[in-house]
C-alpha cells in the first residue's frame, strides 16, 4: 500500500497550512453548521408529527338520522394495544328504518383507543366503517358511536371490545392450537370445526351463561383430567399431559375474559364518564 506524506502548502501570505488538516476557525463553522442542520431537521420532524397528531377536520352532514346501529366489529378481542382483526362498522337509520346517506357519525372512548377514521359520513348504505386500535391495559373498552337527530340531539350506540393481556393472549395460542376446532361451531380457511360431528356439544368459550357458574378449580379438573372428572362427556380429552399448570391457568384467564355475559374476573371496563 502506497502511503502519501502531506507536506506544507505556501500561500501567499506566507501563512503556513497543511493539506487534510483544518483550522480550528473552520471546524467551528463545521461544527455550528451541524448542529444548525440537526435542529432544523429536529424542527421539521416535529412540525410532521404535530400535524400527524392534528385531528381530521369533522365533516359537515348532508342528512340527519334517528338512529345508530351496530352492522358488525362488536365484541372482537386483541391483545392490548393492537388493531382489532376487523373493522368496526355502524349504520344510521331514520325513523322508518331506511339507511340514511350523509350523516356524521362520530367514534369515541377512553384515552389510548384510537380510531381510523374517527369520524365520517354514512355512505350509501347508511355505513361509517372505522379501524379501532384498544388501550394498553386488558379489560373491556366501551366504544361510542354517536350521531345527531333532525332536532339535533345526540344518538348515541355503545360498543364492548376486549383487550387481552399476556396472560390471556397465551390462553389464546393455546385455544387456537389445542381446543378451537371443537369449542368454536365456525369454520374458517385454517380451521374445519368438528363441532357438528360431535354427539354432544362442546360449550363455546364466550358463553358465559354455562361457563360462568363454573368455578377455575373446576375448570381446571376438567382441562386436567377430560370431562368424566365431572361427570361430563368422556368426548372432552385430558390435556394434563400435555398443557402444564401455567398453560391451563392461562387458558382459564382466556375463557373468563371473552366469556358472554362478561364473568367476575373478566377484567375493568373503560368506559367514558
């Protein structure tokens, strides 16, 4: 490798400067020239962030309904703080029932639940579709969905959604891996239910009518040792073999979270005052 020497350059001044080296006048420039830029680009960030931050204008409505219904996006469940796996959408009728175009639907909640958009105009179906992001904390989240009548007052429809923690999110997995194809009647393209091969029926996880009255000990003997632990179905395998005390646990934390009517240990509900 060929080394290069950098040997004084004369001006004519006579002041001696070497090439590659700068002086300290120029690395001050340098240096102010830096930090100028970096709070420029700092300003600049910010003024992004504060506009993204900036709610929509609410738009003006063109129609006035009598009321507001749930079309579909109630009572879904994701782990606190995600997207819930599908859209919520409502429906603005008027007195007779017709969907009405052009209402104002406004979303609502506690602090940390975010919507996508947070309001809009029905369309012609009389639909407002919306994206809901939950709280970081597990429990029910009560969603307000509210437009105004001819004599503009407000109608209101409430909507419950579920927040699972890390415990339940686990239940979850579980679920989905060891107990869904039979407790769930639904098929989807991963999954073919074998609900309606079985003789006796399985209970769903979220109805809470049945699964409510029975107590985690219960549960758990059932989970462990199959059905015939409680004179249940010999259909309902033992997974205590397989699924250990904090697997079972989770998925009992699950079950009671989801469950229909909501159980005691189902969690808060944040709701607006």
């Amino acid at each position: 490798m060929t080394r290069h020497r950098f040997t004084p350059v004369h001006v004519e001044n006579h002041e001696e400067t070497h090439v590659g080296t700068a002086a300290p006048g120029c690395l001050a420039e340098r240096r102010s020239a830096v930090v100028v830029t970096v709070a420029l680009l700092a300003m600049l960030l910010a003024t992004s962030c504060s506009r993204k931050a900036e709610s929509a204008p609410v738009p003006k409505p063109t129609a006035f309904g009598a009321v507001i219904v749930e079309s579909s996006g109630g009572k879904q469940f994701a782990q606190t703080g995600a997207l819930l796996p599908q859209p919520v959408v409502v429906q603005v009728n008027d007195e007779q029932g017709t969907a009405v175009a052009g209402a104002l639907v406004e979303f609502s909640a506690v602090p940390g639940v975010t919507f996508d958009p947070a309001s809009g105009l029905t369309d012609s179906s009389g639909q407002v579709t919306t994206n809901v992001s939950l709280g970081g904390m597990a429990g029910r989240y009560q969603l307000v969905a509210s437009t105004t009548d001819k004599s503009h007052k407000k109608v209101e429809l409430k909507i419950e959604e579920i927040a699972l923690g890390y415990q339940q999110t686990l239940g979850r997995h579980l679920n989905d891996q060891y107990c869904e194809r039979c407790h769930n009647p639904e098929s989807t393209v991963e999954r073919v239910s074998n609900f309606d091969n079985l003789e006796i029926k399985p209970h769903p996880f979220t109805e809470g009518d049945t699964l409510n009255k029975i107590s985690d000990a219960d549960l758990t003997a059932i989970i462990s040792h199959g059905g015939p632990a409680l004179n249940k179905s010999a259909l309902m395998p033992a997974w205590g073999n397989t699924l250990s005390k904090s697997d079972i646990q989770a998925l009992i934390s699950y079950i009671r979270a989801i469950s229909d009517p909501p159980s005691r240990s189902a969690g808060p509900v944040y709701a607006k005052d």
